[in-house]
C-alpha cells in the first residue's frame, strides 16, 4: 500500500518538472547524455526521499536534489574544468517553436544558429555558480525566493550573482561578436 502512495506522490510532485530538471542537468554537465544519467539519479533519490517532502514549491524541490546530484555526479567523472556543450538542438528548436511562420529562410536559419551557438558558449563560459544562477532564473524561469531554495544562498545573494552572471554573459556575447566580426579594440 505505501509503494502505491509513494508511486502517486512521486508522479504528482516530480514528473511534471522532469523537463526542468534535464534541462538544468544539461546545463550543469554540458551533455545530454550525462544530464539523463544525472536526472535518473536524482529521480531515484527523490523517489526515496518522497516521503520526505513536505509541501512549498515541487519544482524546487527536484532541482535542488538535480543540482546536487549532478555536483556529486561532476566531482566523480570529471575533473575541475570549463564544460562546454556541444548541443545545439535545443537552441534550434526553440528559434522554429517561436516563429509561427514556419521555418526561416536558409540565411536566416544560419544566423539564427551562429547566434544560438554564440549564446550557448556564453553561457556555457560562465563560473558555473553564475551560470546555475543564469539558467534557474532565465531558461528555468525560477523566482528569486525558488533559486535560493535550490542553491541553498539567501535572496540577496542570487540577485548578486544574477545581476553578475547577466553582466558576465553580455561582456562575453560583445566580446564574441566583435571577434566574429573583426572589429579590432583600440
């Protein structure tokens, strides 16, 4: 009878943010592949922890035990270094999902995609305590009040570090596109 309770529980409170926590596995280990190990992990920790959870925000719950899972996960399998991800799927199907229109024309898809990739090492550049700030708050669409829940910092501390992270990524994205365009600092 409790593995039935907990079977409910657990397809009430944590599928429906299955979404959001591979995305913000992706985005902790710069790979598909290890962002479904990472979130099958942390499904089976909040299977066992069901129970445990009482109420407040579901999704932050989960990605609490997602972050946490994949820093346990990142310190096992890789040593300390920038990870990058190679997946531009995810930025492609974004841009075609926002146009009604259909498809954009082949010059428009390939600036479309120069800038997602763009974008993409941006971001995925950034110090990852900035960069988990960055996608909680703007892929993930979490309040102040949810990330600093999940990442265990007061509130006045995430909004520094969001306010830092935007500004790192804008540096990072000028800096980019003068490189892409040639344009030489004096």
């Amino acid at each position: 009878m409790a593995d039935e309770r907990q079977k409910r529980r657990f397809a009430e409170v944590v599928l429906p943010h299955l979404d959001d926590a591979l995305s913000l596995a992706r985005w902790l280990t710069g790979s598909v592949a290890d962002a479904e190990d990472v979130v099958q992990e942390a499904c089976i920790r909040a299977f066992g922890a069901i129970d445990g959870f009482r109420g407040g925000s579901p999704r932050a719950w989960l990605l609490t035990i997602v972050r946490n899972t994949a820093f346990s996960w990142l310190r096992k399998n890789r040593p300390k270094a920038l990870i990058v991800t190679d997946d531009d799927s995810v930025f492609e199907a974004a841009q075609f999902a926002s146009d009604p229109g259909g498809p954009p024309g082949p010059e428009a898809a390939l600036i479309a995609k120069a800038d997602a990739a763009m974008l993409n090492a941006a971001i995925a550049a950034l110090p990852l305590n900035f960069r988990e700030i960055l996608v909680l708050r703007e892929i993930d669409g979490l309040s102040y009040r949810e990330i600093a829940e999940v990442v265990s910092l007061p509130i006045g501390t995430v909004m520094s570090r969001l306010s830092r992270s935007r500004k790192l990524l804008i540096a990072r994205l000028g800096s980019s596109r003068d490189a892409a365009q040639g344009v030489v600092s004096r």
